[in-house]
C-alpha cells in the first residue's frame, strides 16, 4: 500500500479541483476541441477526475486502469470510424493517461501519446491548468490530423461533447 497516495487522494477535494479548473479553464478546454475537431474527423473527450475512491486506492488501481475505464463509461469508444481519444487527468496522482480507440493502432505510437502527455503534465506542475490542457488539446488534434483529415465537404458530425467531463 502506497500510503503517500492514499493521503494525496483523501485530502483531493473538490475545491482543489474547481480551483484548478474553474469554468473559465473548462470553457476553453471546450473551445480547444471544437477548434481543433474543424480539422479532422476524429473525436476528442477530455475528462479531469479530482482523486479515486479510498478503496480503489487500497485495491491498487492505477490511473490508466481508470483512464481505460472511463474511456467507457465516456463513450469514446463509439465513434463510426474507431476514432475516438480520451484525455484523461487524475489530478490527485499528477497523471494524464491518453486512451485512443483501435483506429490508432498501428498509426500513433505510444511514444507520441506519452509526449502530449508529457507537455501537459509540465505543464500542470507548474500550476497551469488550462494552458496544459489546451496545449494537449492542440498536441492529439495534430495527431488526429495526420491520421484522420477533415471528411469532404463538411460531412463530419460531432459524436462526442467537447466539453470537458468533471468526474
């Protein structure tokens, strides 16, 4: 038992995390998917999540193993091409997962999701939230790009919100 952990997700509060993201940072998350969604077809969900339940802590589960979970519960999943990308953020454990659906697989390496993981979590230590998140907003949607470009003629429906699921 990681009891450093446990403490850090007791002590998580909503408050630190409305302070961290207030509706203005949420509202730009939001902005920063619709814009980055213009240009190309995939489908990005952000989710931040304060701290896990003390006895998901006690069983050990990790961030990604909650990452893959609300991947799920999210939907992101569902999308018509296998397109979709979940941003997830486990503020109490300091952890940005990135769990991207099959349509992926092959495309973009695990390396180039830790790095837009990596640029937020920089971020993030250094106290900005938003900026973090907009940035890795702006990271996966290149990715997204590269892989999935806008469909013709503006035939692209939105499946997913853009805005920012609080858990």
């Amino acid at each position: 038992m990681d009891w450093k952990r446990w403490f850090r997700h007791l002590v998580a509060t909503r408050g630190k995390l409305d302070r961290a993201f207030p509706v203005q940072a949420l509202d730009a998350i939001e902005r920063a998917i619709t814009e980055s969604e213009l240009l190309h077809s995939g489908e990005i969900r952000f989710a931040i999540e304060g701290a896990l339940e003390p006895g998901e802590i006690w069983g050990g589960k990790s961030p990604r193993q909650r990452a893959l979970e609300v991947f799920s519960v999210l939907g992101a999943w569902d999308t018509e091409a296998n397109n979709g990308v979940l941003i997830y953020l486990l503020l109490a454990d300091h952890d940005v997962e990135i769990v991207a659906d099959r349509g992926f697989n092959g495309r973009v390496s695990a390396a180039e999701w830790a790095e837009v993981c990596g640029t937020m979590e920089r971020e993030f230590r250094a106290g900005q939230f938003e900026r973090g998140a907009v940035a890795g907003v702006h990271a996966a949607g290149r990715l997204l790009a590269r892989h999935y470009p806008p469909l013709p003629g503006g035939r692209d429906e939105d499946e997913l919100p853009n805005r920012p699921a609080v858990l």
